[in-house]
C-alpha cells in the first residue's frame, strides 16, 4: 500500500477560509473585527518570524493581528503587567505570549495571567483542565489542527488503538484528551519507552511528537495505519525532516503527513478558529 499524503497546506487553506467567513460575520454584527494580540520578549530569530506569520495570519483573515515587541531585559512584572493590560481590554478577543519567554522570566506567571476566555493557545490549567475532563474549551493550536487532519481522512476514531508518542504539555497530552475524547483507545508514548517498536506497531492511528528525527521507523508502521507526524527537525545535510521515516512509512500507512506541508500548516489557522471562537464565546456570554 501507498499513503495518500494528507496536504496540511490545502486543509490550512479551507481552514482559514472558514475563518475569514466567521471573522466576516462578526465584523458585521458586532462593528469591530476580532483582535488578537501576540506578546514577543526578545528577539530569537525563528520567534520573531512566527509571530510576524501569526499577525500576518489574522489581517489576512479580515481580523486584527497585532504583535507587541518587548527587550529581552524585560523583567517578569513589565511582562505581566503588558499581558495584563490586553487580557482586561474588552476589544482583545485573544492572547498569545510566544515560547520560549527569556529565562529570566516567570513563564508559569506570565501564561497564567493569560485569562482563560482568551487562551487562544489553550496553555492555561484551566484550558488544559477543561479538556481533560470533557468540557467545551480552547485547545492548544497543533492537537487541534492534528484532530481537523485525522478528520479530514474520514477513518473512524472510535474503538481504534492510537498511540501518540511524545507527552508535552503543548501537544502530546492534549493530543491523547482529544483522541480519547473520540473513543479511541489510547496510549502515551515517548522518548523512554521500551520496545517502542513494540507499541508502535499496534497502532491504528499514530501520532508522532517527540521532536527526533525519523525515531518512528517505517517498518513499525502498521499497514494501513493514519500516520501525523508533528516533528520539524532538521537532519544533518541540514533537510528539514519529521520524527517519521517518511520513505519508509508512505509504503504500509493508509494516509501520512509530509513534514513540511502536513501539520506545520495547521497550527497558525487553528489559532486563528480558536480566536475567531473566543470572541463569539465572549459576545454570546
Ligand atoms: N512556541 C513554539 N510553539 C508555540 C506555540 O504554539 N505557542 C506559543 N505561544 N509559543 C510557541
């Protein structure tokens, strides 16, 4: 069997889409456009570009994108006290503060003064609680955008073995609320797991976001299996590269991410539907 490559760039692009219609709809209704506000400290190189990507993103969708800039010496309180500032401004539908913040600073403060309604990174515990325990909320950008991908295959969730290696907060936990959520059955697994191999070739559904390149090998990959690669690596002719042997895996999955052009696309239009939904959420309240 050869995979069908699920095209992140085209599902991004309907996504988004649909964005520019409910963000459309809103301006409309309710005479302001959808706002949301990214917080940079610093200047690391490959931040500044995905913040810039992310303004860019929201103007490109008939929203409001607005990136504030911050030194690298701003102190734990200056940066609570911006992100403080735009949560209470009634015009500001989301709040993004990009990672790594310095080290200085105090990422868990920061991210909790992010108010929940307008999480669109879906980082607060109260976010990440609300998942966990099955209630509507805002969920972190790259889960989201896996879930809208596995949708797009049409292959039922629902009783089958998934397996989702990698346990970050960002993306491996939620990505296992989300699969169990669709009834599928689930498990965690990572960097440490003895016979990855093993479990890896159970899987109906694997999810691979460990962050090393081609760890899952083709030959675990169960025939017909649904294969996301969430990893971006760059391997040492400096390609850039997933945590899947993607040559391998393409001949035994049913459908399979490319890296680039698989998830990496979705995270950006997820985070422009999550904020497109926090500021309905905040005018139906
Ligand atoms: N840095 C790398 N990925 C992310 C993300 O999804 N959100 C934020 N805020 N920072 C990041």
């Amino acid at each position: 069997m050869t995979a069908t490559i699920l095209d992140g760039k085209a599902i991004a692009a309907k996504v988004r889409k649909e964005v520019a219609e409910r963000a459309s709809a809103f301006r409309i209704r309710h005479g302001r456009l959808v706002g949301l506000e990214v917080v940079l400290v610093g200047d690391d190189a490959a931040s500044v570009v995905y913040t810039r990507n992310k303004a860019k993103a929201c103007e490109e969708a008939g929203m409001r994108g607005v990136l504030h800039r911050m030194p690298a010496s701003s102190s734990t309180q200056d940066v609570l006290a911006k992100v403080r500032g735009l949560v209470a401004d009634a015009s500001v539908d989301g709040v993004l503060v990009q990672l790594p913040l310095p080290k200085h600073i105090d990422t868990t403060a920061v991210l909790d003064a992010v108010a929940p309604e307008k999480d669109v990174d879906g980082f607060h515990p109260v976010n990440v609680g609300r998942l966990a325990s099955g209630r509507p909320c805002l969920v972190s950008c790259t889960p989201a955008g896996c879930m809208r991908l596995l949708d797009e295959t049409g292959v039922s969730l629902a009783g089958a073995r998934a397996v989702v290696v990698g346990r970050s907060t960002i993306v491996g936990k939620p990505m296992a609320q989300l699969l169990l959520a669709r009834d599928a059955t689930v498990t965690i697994a990572h960097s440490k797991t003895r016979d990855l191999g093993d479990v890896v070739r159970e899987a109906e559904i694997v999810v691979a976001a460990v962050g090393r390149p081609a760890l899952v090998r083709g030959d675990w990959i169960r025939p017909g299996a649904v294969v996301i690669d969430v990893g971006i690596n760059r391997n040492d002719d400096g390609k850039l590269v997933g945590d899947v042997d993607f040559a391998g895996a393409v001949e035994r999955a049913s459908w399979i991410t490319p890296v680039p052009g698989g998830v990496g696309p979705m995270t950006i239009a997820m985070l422009l539907a999550n904020t497109v939904q926090a500021a309905e959420a905040a005018v139906a309240s």
